[in-house]
C-alpha cells in the first residue's frame, strides 16, 4: 500500500480564508437568523465583530470566528 503524502503550498495557507458567524435575534431564547461571513484577514474579522457584536440592545448580534468543521455550542441565553 502507498501513501502519497501532500503539503500545502505557501499560496494555499495565503488563500484560507477566516469564518465568522454571526447570529442575530429578539430575546434570549434563540437566535433568529445565523450567517456565515469570511474574511482574508484575522484582523478583519475581529474588526467587524468588535463592530457588530450588541448584546444589550432589544435586537442583539453575536459573531464569533470559527474554524472550518468546527461544532459550536449554541451561545445565546447565557448572556
């Protein structure tokens, strides 16, 4: 049995991009709406979730970044 071993070029890492989801909602039962969004750049990422996230507003926003595959627990009502 062979095993061909690959490596990713320098290009491929360059080119991952940074998951962000963004959850909205009214209450603190559930989320409403949940959207992927990505970015190029980590520090792109943290800028807009530093710019959406609102959790004492009646309609609050949580984004968070996540990796790619990753299983998330639900964050809301623990606020």
């Amino acid at each position: 049995m062979k095993i061909k071993v690959t490596t990713r070029t320098e290009k491929e890492v360059e080119m991952e991009k940074i998951i962000v989801i963004i959850a909205r909602g009214k209450g603190r039962e559930g989320a409403d709406w949940i959207k992927p969004k990505l970015f190029d750049t980590r520090e792109d990422a943290e800028k807009y979730i530093e710019s959406v996230n609102d959790l004492d507003s009646k309609y609050w926003t949580y984004a968070e970044i996540v990796k790619d595959g990753e299983e998330i627990e639900p964050w809301y009502g623990k606020f």
